[in-house]
C-alpha cells in the first residue's frame, strides 16, 4: 500500500521539477520575445527616420530646382553626420551657392563621361 503512494510522491516530485524546467524555459523566451520586439521596434524607427531624411531630401532638391539624383549622390559624397555644424549643414542645401556649383560640376562630369563613351 505504502509502495503505491510512494510511487506517486515520486512521479509528483518529477512533474514538479519539470514544471520547473518548463516554467524557467517560458520565461526565458518571453524574455527573448520582449528583446526581439524591442529590437525590431528600434529598427522599425530608425527605417522610418532614414526614410523621412530620403523623402526629406528628395523634396528639398526639387523645390529648389534641383536635379534630384545629382543631390543624393552630392550628399552621399559629403556624408554629414549628427556632429556636423550648422554652417557645414547649410553648404549642403540645394539653395546654397557651393552646392549648386558642385551639382553643376557633377552634372558636367556625368555627360562628360557620357558623351567620352560614344
């Protein structure tokens, strides 16, 4: 009699432990879960700052007449970053002399090489 009860109190103790286990395995992966939602979140934001810059650029070139490809690959080349100053800002606006002159230089290269491959 006393063997069947002991054989359940063991079996009890076992599912518990594995309970345990699971338990700990469960909050592990909600863990991860948050993480990864955090992450992708984060990323999400920084696709969507990336793409209002883009689009942020794109209709600043055309408002001011601009050739819009021009102004990308002018502002690709320059690279500014969030420590650039306010005056360097500034010399990479389409409405800026400079960078009108080295849009029309960029231009001039472009059919130069254009007009070199025929």
């Amino acid at each position: 009699m006393f063997e069947r009860l002991d054989k359940y109190k063991a079996e009890l103790a076992k599912a518990r432990q594995r309970k345990a286990e699971c338990d700990a395995r469960v909050r592990m992966l909600e863990k991860k879960c948050q993480e990864e939602e955090k992450t992708a979140v984060h990323e999400m934001m920084k696709a969507a700052e990336a793409s209002a810059l883009t689009y942020s650029s794109v209709e600043t070139a055309k408002v001011n007449g601009a050739d819009v490809y021009y102004y990308l690959k002018y502002l690709l080349m320059k690279c500014p970053t969030s420590l650039t100053c306010d005056e360097e800002r500034e010399k990479l606006c389409p409405w800026n002399p400079e960078c009108k002159e080295a849009l029309d230089e960029l231009h001039r290269q472009h059919q130069k090489a254009i007009f070199d491959a025929m």
